[in-house]
C-alpha cells in the first residue's frame, strides 16, 4: 500500500504523525511525507523520505495579516481563534457569527498556509497514486490531492479536535466550504464535509480528554517522537528530591512572543518545596533571568519521555505532546496554558483529575508552587494520573491502527 502523509511546516503537527508513519514503513507499505521544501529536513531527521512539492509559505513569516500581530511582533490572545473557540463556548456559534468567523480565518490563517502547497501536491499524488492519504487538521492540500488523486483519506489530530466539533454547528454561509469546493471542482468533484473532516479522523487522544464529536473516530495509542535526543549523565542518575520539570515548550518562543508564564518568580517559589527543578529553558528565555536559585537546573533541552520518568510533577504549557507523554509516566500534572488549544485542552485534563490548570497569566510563582505542593502531597492526583496511563496503554498501537488502515484502504481490497 502507498500512504502519503501531509503537513503544514509545524514540528507539532508533524511529529505525532512520526510513530504511524514508521509503523506503516516497517509492516512493507511505501511512505511518502508531503511537505514544504524547507520543512524536508525535519521529515528526514526523523528518518521518513519527504517529498517537498510547491514553494515555502511559512505561516509564521505571513503574521502580519494575522490580527494578533501587533507592532513587530505576534502576540497570541489568549485562548482559541474565531471560529474554533465555540468548541469551548457554543454560546457563541450563531449562524452569522460562523460565517463571518470563517471568512476571517480563511484569510489570514488557512489560505496563506495551504496554498504553497496544493499545486504541487495534487501533482504528485496523480503521479504516485496513493492508496491512503492522512493529513494534520489544518493541512488542507490533504484532502484536495486526495479527491484529485482518487485516495481515500482521513485526518491525524495532534490536539483536541476543536476543528470537527466546529463544523457541528451551522454557519449562515460556508466560505471554508466554498473555498474548498472551487478545488473540488477544479478536480472533477464536489464539495462534502470529508474535505474539511476527513472520511475518519485518527485521534490520539484517550477517551477521557477528547471532545465529544459524531465523526467517525480512529482511537491510536500516543507515542513520543522528540527528534534526535540523547540522554545526558545527570538524567541517568535518580534525583536525591522529588523532581519537578518545567517546559513551557518553544512554540511561542521560536516566534519570540514570549512565554506568558514568569518564569523567575516560578523558579524562586518552586525551589521552597524542597525539590529539585529541572526547566528546559531557550537561551534566549534562560537570558532573561535574574538569577538561577539553589536546587534549579537549566537546560535548553532535554528528551522529555527520559526527564517524565524521572519525576514527582511537571509543569507545563498543556501542550499536547508534552502533556501525553508525561502522562504515559502517571505523573501528576500543572497545566498553564494561554494561546490556541492549550486552555480547552488543560480544562479536559483537569476534569480527568490527574492535573491541575492556571491560565498562564495567573500562574505567578506563589499560584504554580501552591499547585505543585498539592500534586506532590494529594494522592488522588497520583491516582488519577495512574487512571490515564492505564487509559493510554489500553488503546492501539501504531502498528495495530497500521494493519486496520492497510486491510480497509488498500486499493482494490
């Protein structure tokens, strides 16, 4: 079978499609990664083959068309965007809202994103004629060189699915659907919901974090895919005090937004627990800091599946790739979310009851060591952290979601 994966230039949309990819690659079936010619290296480092089509369009370099682009500088607000926050308030999602809504996320997040890539996309997949094509929720180009290639094809989430849960909800006017039916129809087809949906949606998410959604679901088993990493002497050791990790992650940073959390002010209260503080912090976020108190280390990186396994609680960002893999270690849990997905899906991990959540401008020291004393001394958090390990572990693997995918799609079968 011939699947082709497609991404928008966006490690986190990529790499928790890393472990299907090679589970797919060693049970025989030829795998392609689709992506913008800059983003190769980063398909490559992870040991997949990578077919740069189109041009580079880097959303980040487009920010000025984005209204959280204030100045010189990207300044996220916080929470979801328009349309994608009535996942989280449905209040809001009256028919002329959404159409508006969309139309202004078309504009600047979804048309200067996809279209570098479409042209080329559709080309090679007439050319190789792929049996599957599993595109991340906001690579568009997916779907499109699917119809035009005549693939089945489906979404791989890398977050909760707010984008599935939106469409639920009527919208006066479709442009979302109106811009994608042009292509359609450029292609000898018409638009449908699988277009913006998926024919089904791997989700890797347990049961217990995802939001309730009528799509048609493929439950997979999250694995940890950091990229290269090594693990440093200090790691093999075990800790001579209860561990805490803090990694806000680098997504905002790499934009230099800055992190929203006070970082300093974390630091100095966390070290009054009487713990040891690893925090994985950029250079250009370690420059910042008045000091290092007594008991911290700082490091720009360290692979976080080996650092989780060593450790009492973790604070961090929610993100998803963070937050999953801590969680496959029953570690209890401090969320601090702030942009995009982050605070719904810190709201559903906190519901599950093995975390806790601050939205990131209410996460001063005094609030994040509070919080972390109480994941280190309640017990139920252990439990419930115990609860969703047992979750994950329950659900299929890569390879079993592998053999389902190639005995259903399959051309001809």
């Amino acid at each position: 079978m011939k699947v082709l994966f497609a991404a928008n230039p966006e490690k986190a949309h990529f790499l928790p499609m890393v472990p299907l990819a090679w589970a797919l690659r060693t049970a025989g079936h030829e795998v392609r990664i689709a992506c913008q010619p800059k983003f190769a290296p980063v398909v490559t480092q992870a040991g997949l083959t990578a077919v740069p089509v189109g041009r580079d369009g880097d959303l980040w370099d487009l920010m000025p068309r984005h209204p959280d682009y204030r100045g010189t500088q990207w300044r996220p607000a916080y929470g979801l965007p328009v349309p994608y926050e009535v996942a989280e308030f449905p209040e809001k999602a009256t028919p002329e809202y959404l159409e508006e809504s969309y139309a202004a996320i078309l504009h600047y997040w979804h048309k200067p994103a996809c279209f570098p890539m479409i042209g080329g996309l559709v080309e090679f997949a007439r050319a190789w004629e792929p049996d599957l094509v599993l595109w991340e929720p906001l690579c568009f180009a997916g779907p499109i060189a699917a119809l035009a290639s005549g693939a089945a094809h489906g979404r791989i989430l890398w977050s909760t699915d707010v984008f599935g849960v939106t469409r639920s909800f009527p919208a006066a006017g479709d442009p979302l659907g109106d811009w994608l039916g042009a292509y359609a129809r450029k292609h000898g087809g018409e638009f449908t919901e699988e277009l913006v949906t998926g024919q089904f949606t791997i989700d890797q998410l347990p049961a217990s974090l995802r939001l309730p959604t009528s799509l048609e679901t493929v439950p997979m088993q999250y694995l940890p895919h950091g990229g290269p990493a090594s693990i440093p002497d200090w790691l093999r050791r075990p800790p001579d005090k209860p561990r805490v990790a803090l990694s806000m992650g680098i997504s905002l940073t790499d934009h230099e937004a800055g992190y929203s959390v006070a970082v300093q002010d974390v630091l100095d209260h966390l070290v009054k627990l009487d713990v040891e503080v690893v925090a994985t912090l950029p250079d250009v976020e370690k420059a910042k800091l008045a000091s290092i108190p007594d008991g911290v280390r700082i490091v720009p990186y360290a692979p976080l599946e080996a650092l989780a396994a060593t450790c009492s609680a973790v604070v961090s960002h929610g993100g998803f790739g963070t937050f999953l893999t801590t969680a496959r270690h029953a570690v209890p849990q401090l969320c601090t979310p702030w942009d995009f997905d982050g605070p719904v899906f810190a709201a559903r991990a906190a519901a599950q009851g093995g975390a806790l959540a601050v939205r990131a401008d209410q996460a001063t020291g005094e609030v994040v060591a509070d919080a972390v004393s109480r994941l280190l001394s309640e017990h139920p958090f252990r439990e419930r952290a115990a609860a969703l390990r047992e979750e994950i572990r329950a659900m299929p693997t890569p390879n079993a979601v592998a053999e389902q995918l190639a005995a259903q799609y399959r051309r001809g079968s």
